[in-house]
C-alpha cells in the first residue's frame, strides 16, 4: 500500500511538471509511456489496410502531442498511472478511428498504393507537433521540442482563457472561478473545454470531428 500512495505521489510530481511545461519531465512521461502506446496501435494496425500508411510511431507521436498539450491545458485530472493508461489506450483507439475514417474517404489513394502507386506520400502524416520526441529519451533537443509544443498552446489561448487555466493551476474550484464571474460551473468547464479543443486544431493535433 505504501509503495502505491509512494509511486502515485511521483506520478502526480511528474504530471504537474509536465502541466508546468516541464520539456524534461514530458520527455520521462514519453520514456515511460511510449511503449504501451505503440503496443496498443500495432494490435489495431494488425490485417488493416492502414497499417500501409502508418505505423505505430506515427500513432504514438500524435497521441502524445495531444496528449502532452490536453494535459497542460487542464483537460485531465488523473490520480494514478493505470489511469494515464487508459486514458493513452483511448486516446490510440480514437486516433487509429479517425486515420481510418479519413482514409477510407481517399480509395484513390489506397487503390494507387496497393498498385504500387507510391508509399503514400504526405497523406501519411499525423499532426503531432512533437516529432522526434517518441522513441527518444530525455534528451536535450525532446526535452526542448515538448517546452516549445507545450508553450506554443498556452501563447494561443486567449487572455480570459488563460485566466481559467491559472487559475485552476493555483488549486482554485470550479464553483469559485463560477462565483467570481457570476457563471455556472459547468459554463466555466465548457469554456475552458472548447478552447483546448479549439488550440489542438490549430496545432494540427486532432483530426477535426475526430
């Protein structure tokens, strides 16, 4: 029990660095995460037609981009790894989705590569904004891609946005911020929503409807 409330602690430590732009700790987050994801994509890319046009690194980019930018955005409120887990295993399902979704809408493309038409081109990239970041450790030039990535998102959010985000960082409750602006809770919630879904398209994170 002790070592489970010890490695929850770190894990919380470890989130709140990567949260504060930390490019360090999201370069361990990716060190110790990466490998699940890639595990998760390679089983669903298995006997698909997609498996011609990415591979699980192209997955893993993408989900930990988004991730990584979600997460310090305070979309995620996780308490322990196995629901980092989880939430990384939903996040390469719902990637996967949507790649085979856009792609499915292309048969041209598919038809012309499987006639050995070429290799896919540029239709096989992911938004990510973090590439060269998965595979690596924490090493200088991943440890700087995540700090860029990371505070490129918060510089996109607009000033009463921002305000949301610090102040939840500072530990302040929904009802507060709700109380302070004559809002709702749930109001404040979707706001603050709709502007992390908003900065990780522009990102080129997110698929749009994805």
């Amino acid at each position: 029990m002790g070592d489970s409330a010890s490695g929850n602690e770190g894990f919380q430590v470890l989130l709140r660095r990567v949260r504060a732009g930390d490019g360090q700790a999201a370069a361990e987050l990716v060190r110790l995460y990466e490998p699940a994801i890639r595990r998760a994509a390679r089983v669903r890319l298995v006997d698909t037609r997609l498996n011609r046009l990415l591979d699980s690194m192209d997955i893993c980019q993408s989900v930990l981009a988004s991730f990584f930018v979600r997460s310090a955005l305070g979309q995620y409120e996780l308490e322990t790894p196995e629901q980092l887990l989880k939430l990384l295993a939903t996040m390469t399902r719902n990637k996967l989705a949507s790649q085979a979704k856009g792609h499915r809408a292309m048969r041209r493309d598919f038809r012309r590569i499987e006639a050995g038409g070429g290799d896919g081109g540029d239709d096989t990239s992911v938004g990510g904004g973090i590439e060269g970041l998965a595979g690596q450790g924490p090493t200088p030039s991943s440890e700087v891609a995540a700090r860029e990535l990371l505070e490129e998102a918060r510089r996109r959010l607009l000033p009463e946005e921002l305000l949301l985000l610090e102040r939840r960082e500072q530990g302040s409750e929904w009802t507060e911020i709700a109380a302070e602006l004559r809002s709702s809770p749930e109001a404040i919630r979707k706001r603050l929503a709709r502007a992390i879904d908003r900065v990780a398209h522009e990102l080129g994170l997110d698929q749009p409807n994805s």
